[in-house]
C-alpha cells in the first residue's frame, strides 16, 4: 500500500493517441521521402531500382521511429504518467501478481480492498505498453525495408520478412489492446 501511494495516470492515454495520430505519421512520410530522394540520389534514376529507393526511405523511417520514439517517449509519455520508484508488485508473489495482473484485466473479480495497489499496479502497467507502443512501429518498418532489400533476390527471405513485418504490426494491435483494456480499467475504478 506505501509503494501505491502517488501512483497516477495523468494524461498517458492522450500521449500515446498524439504519437500515433500526429507526430509518427508526419515523421515517417517525411523521412520516407527524404529516404526515397536519397535513394535516387544513391542509385540512380532507373525504373528497375524502386525496390532499392524505397528500401531507403524504410530504413530512414526505421531509424527515426526508433530514436524519434524514444525522445518522445521520454519528453512526453514519462510525465504523462506519476510512478515512484520501485514497482508496485516487487515484494509480492509470483501468484499474487498474476491475480492482480487478472483483475486488471477483467479476467478475476476485483478486491475492492486491494484497489488502490491494484490500480498503482495498472498504472505500471500501463505506462510499459505506452513505452512499448511508441517504440514498435520501428520493428515492421525495419522488416519491410530488409524484405525489400530481398526483393527479386532470394524468395526464402522475402517471406521471412513478410512474415516478421506481420508479426510486428500483430504485436502492435494486441499492444493497443492491452493497454485500452487497462485504461478502462484505470477509468472504471477512478472514483474507488
């Protein structure tokens, strides 16, 4: 109960909805095409080269969704939430977190006289998907530049990295998910 005291969502739900709403789509069209221009620049002006050009502007788009998701992440989803600075569960068992990792869920009944580590424990939570969240989008892009660095290549690779880039964009629904179904959680019991 001592370490749940001062944990608070103040806006996490608002910063992850900017970043993908704003910032990661200008951020990846812009450094796509500056990617694709470089390419050009890089390759050649040669219809058959697309696959290369754009495997640029990917990779570009890979490295500023990594380290543009990281700033972010740090400048806007760290505040937007308020941790102290141990975890919530550290001194509990291994089935004690798993009961209050169901109850955020929906998966257990909630004990009422548990909440307030319950819902620090959900704020935790929340704030490593929001981390999560904002840092995925570079694994697919990363996939399908080197899948389109295949191209034309090896077969055997290209699905590989169809295959991985689709895994990827899988991991971020079933990131978004989670953290909507633990914000519902942190909604429906904000007034206790």
């Amino acid at each position: 109960m001592k370490r749940a005291d001062g944990v608070e969502d103040v806006c996490l739900g608002r910063a992850v909805r900017s970043y993908y709403l704003r910032y990661f789509p200008v951020g990846f069209l812009a450094l796509l095409v500056l990617g694709i221009g470089g390419g050009i620049l890089l390759f050649g002006t040669t219809a058959a080269d697309w696959a290369n050009y754009l495997s640029v502007g990917l990779l570009l788009s890979t490295l500023g969704a990594f380290v543009g998701g990281l700033i972010y992440n740090a400048k806007k989803v760290a505040p937007a939430v308020r941790l102290n600075t141990l975890d919530v569960l550290f001194r509990l068992a291994e089935s004690e977190r798993k009961n209050i990792t169901a109850q955020i869920t929906g998966k257990a009944p909630l004990e009422r006289e548990h909440l307030p580590v319950v819902r620090a424990a959900g704020v935790q939570r929340l704030k490593g998907l929001a981390t999560q969240l904002i840092i995925m989008p570079a694994y697919p892009l990363m996939f399908a530049s080197q899948t389109l660095n295949w191209a034309g290549r090896d077969e055997m690779f290209v699905w590989i990295g169809v295959v991985a880039s689709g895994v990827g964009i899988i991991g971020i629904a079933l990131l978004f998910r989670d953290f909507r179904r633990t914000a519902r959680f942190l909604e429906a019991t904000a007034k206790g």
